[in-house]
C-alpha cells in the first residue's frame, strides 16, 4: 500500500503543505491546504477511508484543483471503485486540461472500464494545439535574461521589458533592436512587474531577490532587496524606491484609475496617491499567492489572481477579499498574468498541463465569471508564460519567459536557452 501511497500522491501542483490549525475563522484557502495534508498522511499511512473523506472537502473548499482532482482519482481507483475514478478524471479532463494517461498506473489500469474510452477521448482533444493562427511572434529577447513583464510606451514607439536574470529593465523597437534602459544599480534584484502611468510620464516596476537574480553573486557583492521603483520614463532615471515590508518578494504591479499602485507579495500592498510607505491592502492568508490583477471598469474593485486559488475580488478601499465563482467545468488555478481590456479578462496560465491563455468573461458586475475560453494552448510559443496588456486589438505577453531554463536554486539548467519570446495574440 505504500506504493499506492505515493503513486495517488505524484503530480500535485503544489508540494503537501503544513498541516494549518483549524480555527472559527479558517479560510477557504487555508482549510483547503489542511485538509489535503491530512488527506495525504492518512493515504501515507494506509487509511484510504479518511485520505478519501479530507479530499472531498479540501475539494468542495477550492473545487477543481487540477492535482487535487487526479489524487481522488488515484485514490478511488486504489479503493476499488474504478466508476468513482473514472469520473474524476473525467471531472478533470472536463476542464480542458491534459494528463499522461497512459504513463499514470492507478489510472491506466482502468483501461477495461466502461468509460475509459470517452475519457481517453477527452484527454487526447485537450492536447490539440489552439490558437496557432492567431498567435505570432512579435520580438525574441536574445541571452540568458528570464523576461518577467512587458510594458508599451506609446510616445516613445516602444516596449519596455522587464528581466529578472538581468537584472534590468531594456527597451525595445518595434524592429525587435533590444537596447538599455535602466541604469545598472546593484541594489536592483530581479524585475517583475511593470505598469505604466503615460500620464504622470513614470513606469513603475517591482524588484526581487529571486534565485536566478542572484544566483552567481560573489558573496562580498551588494544584496538587492525587494522594493517598488518609480522610475522617470523619458530618462530610465529612478526617481523613488519604495522598500516592501518584512521579507516578501514583490512581483505583479498594477495601476489604479487615481493613480494608486498595487504590488503582488506575500501581502497584496498598494501604494496610496501622494504616498511614502507600501501599506498592506490584504494580508497574507486569504490569498496564497497573489499574482497578476486587473482594475474592474468602474475602478472599485481589483480583480486578483491567487496561483493556488483561482480569481479574486479585491474592494479598493476596504481591502475585502472574495473569491469568484466560475462555470463548474472551469480550472482558474495556475494563472499569473491577469490582464483586461474593459470588456472581458484575459489569463496567462502556466501552472497546468497544458499551459494556456484564457479569455473569461465576468457577469455585469464583475463578481463571478460567466464564461471561459481557451485562446491559446498546446503551441510551442507557450513555454511559462508570465504577463502582458491589449494594444491595439492584440493581446501581447511573454510567451516564452525562460523560466522552465532554471532549477529552483536559480541555477541555469539549459546550456543554451532558446530567445525569450514576446508574442501577439489576435483577438476578437
């Protein structure tokens, strides 16, 4: 039984987290990840009874998780159920994503059921390439550079690109001529997100420590640390640092309509108009790893991306975070790039196979999404794709970030990684 242990454990999208204690106030999120610890000691431990019950509810806490869904099925399939098995990876397939069906021995040994076929079926039309006619490319970013965020500066007729391997910020033409930008600083980590405020003539951008920033730095070398930048964008001059509190690495920045600016870490922090402190807008808790957001169209509200629990949405004023509902069949974990273009959402999901864009389209009042599209999946352009805006009725993102091109200590695992790659995607 260990065996079967660990083959209904692999393929989670998150590692077994701690076991949380339970409290009166206990978030959905957190319940989630207490609930699927116990589910994976009590499968270590033989006791499939209670590993099946602690699923359930992890599952009815935060449904469709992509790894919890597979490890139900694994566990339903070592139970002896196969029909239970069955429909959880047909549940899972449902949502559009992939797995290696044949390769996975809990599942592939129900291959004399009935149903197995029509799940086969489903998991072989998911890996069916979308959106190869509609997606170009618009520049590659040569070297080992890890691309994080891309920006427009309309005046100037140029894109702006954030690099976390180097540790900078470049320009680049609409030629694909990638040139400097920023000025070397070696309190500058890694650059993440970028939003630029045309109006105010400054680009905003979020620097971190992250391991392939720093990988290779002599030890006696000045350690950059994680802060807001605001930084004059006619000159590249940095006109303020804004260090974020405590250890948190910042990462996706967003601007609101007052000219507010919100910055992803371990807390959602902003950065109020006229400000000197990043304040903390949602402590860390409800949200377990916030990432890419967008401003709702009637400036109310930020809607938020958490990699492990889909879509958020954030009061401005108040902080108030609730998650979204979505369509039954839909999967919104894994996403990092958040963009909208007044109308609909736009996603950039790369915690999941297979990586895609996703168009979601929310209610009138922008609190649960109606309606999910996938626009992009199963091209080679999609290789960890991170973050983008609309311009000019094309969406335009990094699509391949080299991110998959290092190891979790930050060191290079390819000899020579393929270009970064900015691409277009045509939309309606």
């Amino acid at each position: 039984m260990r065996t079967v242990a660990a083959i209904v454990i692999a393929g989670l999208l998150c590692g077994a987290a701690p076991c949380f204690a339970q409290a009166a106030a206990e978030s959905d999120v957190a319940a989630f990840y207490r609930l699927r610890a116990e589910g994976v000691a009590a499968a270590n431990a033989d006791d499939l009874a209670t590993a099946e019950a602690r699923l359930a509810e992890a599952d009815g806490r935060i449904p469709n998780h992509p790894g919890l869904m597979l490890m139900r099925a694994r566990l339903a399939a070592a139970a002896g159920r196969p029909a239970d098995a069955l429909a959880l990876a047909q549940r899972y397939a449902d949502t559009g994503l992939s797995m290696n069906l044949g390769g996975d021995p809990a599942l592939a040994g129900l291959g004399d059921q009935p149903g197995f076929e029509a799940l086969a079926a489903t998991v072989e039309a998911n890996r069916a390439p979308v959106g190869a006619d509609r997606l170009t490319p618009l520049a590659a970013v040569p070297g080992v550079v890890l691309v994080e965020s891309v920006a427009r500066d309309e005046a100037r007729d140029r894109w702006l690109v954030a690099l976390i391997r180097g540790r900078t910020i470049v320009a680049l033409d609409d030629a694909g001529t990638v040139s400097p930008w920023l000025g070397d600083d070696p309190s500058i980590g890694g650059v993440l997100g970028l939003a630029l405020d045309a109006r105010a003539g400054v680009l905003w951008a979020a620097t971190s420590p992250l391991p392939p920033a720093v990988n290779g730095l002599a030890p006696d070398a000045p350690r950059p640390a994680s802060a807001l930048l605001k930084i004059d964008l006619a000159s590249g001059r940095m006109l303020a640092r804004y260090p974020a509190p405590g250890e948190q690495m910042l990462g996706d920045v967003a601007l609101g309509p007052d000219g507010a600016v919100y910055v992803a870490g371990g807390d959602l922090l902003q950065l109020k108009p006229g400000g000197e402190v990043l304040e903390v807008l949602v402590p860390a808790g409800p949200m377990r790893s916030p990432q890419g957001m967008a401003v709702t169209p009637d400036g109310a509200a930020l809607i938020t991306a958490d990699y492990s629990s889909g879509l958020w949405r954030v009061d401005r004023s108040s902080g108030a975070a609730v998650r979204l509902a979505a369509p039954g069949n839909a999967s919104l974990i894994g996403i990092d790039g958040l963009i909208s273009d007044g109308r609909v959402l736009y996603a950039l999901q790369n915690g999941t196979a297979p990586q895609r864009v996703l168009k979601l389209t929310p209610d009138a009042a922008w609190r649960r999404i109606e309606a999910v599209e996938v626009m992009a999946a199963n091209l080679p352009q999609l290789d960890e794709p991170t973050t983008g805006l609309v311009h000019d009725g094309e969406l335009v993102f990094v699509s391949r970030s080299q991110w998959s091109d290092f190891d979790g200590e930050g060191a290079l695992t390819s000899p020579e990684p393929e270009p970064a790659l900015i691409s277009r995607l045509r939309l309606d």
